[in-house]
C-alpha cells in the first residue's frame, strides 16, 4: 500500500520570506484521482504532488481562490493541478478532503443553506499502524 499514497504538499506562498506550509498530507493515489477538496484553503496556493520515493508527480503555481467559502478544489489533469472555487453537492460525496496542517478524510455528508451562510458535513477519517 505504501507505493500508492501519495504526499500533497500545500504552501500558502503570500507571508514571510518564502510563504508558509498550509498542509502536507499522505493519499492514497487511487482516492486522490483527479479531484479532491480542500478546506478553508488560502487566497493563494502553491501544491506539489510527490509519490512514495519523492518523485515529482504534479504542481500547480499562482492557484488563487476568487470566491469565499469553506471548500475549494484541486483538479489533477496529468502533471498539472488547478484550483476552482465552489460548493459540494452531492456529485462530491465520497472526495478526499484535505484540512489545514493536513489531516485527510473523506466526504460522507454535505448540507449548506440556499444563502451559503451555514453549512453541515461530515467527514470520515482512517488510519493504520504501520509498525
């Protein structure tokens, strides 16, 4: 299993001489595929993607949010990652979520109100003792 996860690095470029790490979290590739979710991601990202034995896999520079709210997406179109504004529906149930500092779940519940000034989910996490 460990030859499939998968280490997403998020930087928020903006503060201090080289920006800050906003989270680094280990997927398993097959559940990252090629959109996951992000929450409570910066104005602006940086991501790198690297597999198992450090490898470059994928990036994505000068990503910037231009709509508030509480999730943003990460699209993998081959070595390229972009970021998109936006709500979950439905349709994301079942997503990678990755939470600042890097915890990462996945989406078993979304609600928010026609307004988008609440919102309800749920998150499943998992973990395995490798030792």
């Amino acid at each position: 299993m460990a030859e499939n996860l998968e280490t997403w690095d998020l930087w928020y470029p903006g503060p201090g001489a080289t920006g800050l790490p906003f989270a680094r979290s280990r997927i398993n590739a097959r559940d990252a595929a090629e959109r996951l979710l992000v929450h409570a991601a910066p104005q602006k990202l940086q991501v790198a993607v690297r597999d198992a034995a450090g490898k470059l896999l994928a990036t994505g520079d000068r990503l910037e949010r231009h709509q508030p709210g509480p999730m943003s997406y990460l699209l993998r179109r081959g070595a390229t990652i972009t970021l998109e504004d936006g709500w979950p529906t439905d349709r994301d149930i079942g997503l990678v979520v990755i939470l600042p500092g890097g915890e990462a779940g996945i989406l078993k519940g979304w609600w928010n109100a026609d307004d988008r000034k609440e919102w309800r989910w749920q998150l499943e996490f998992y973990n395995q003792n490798r030792s």
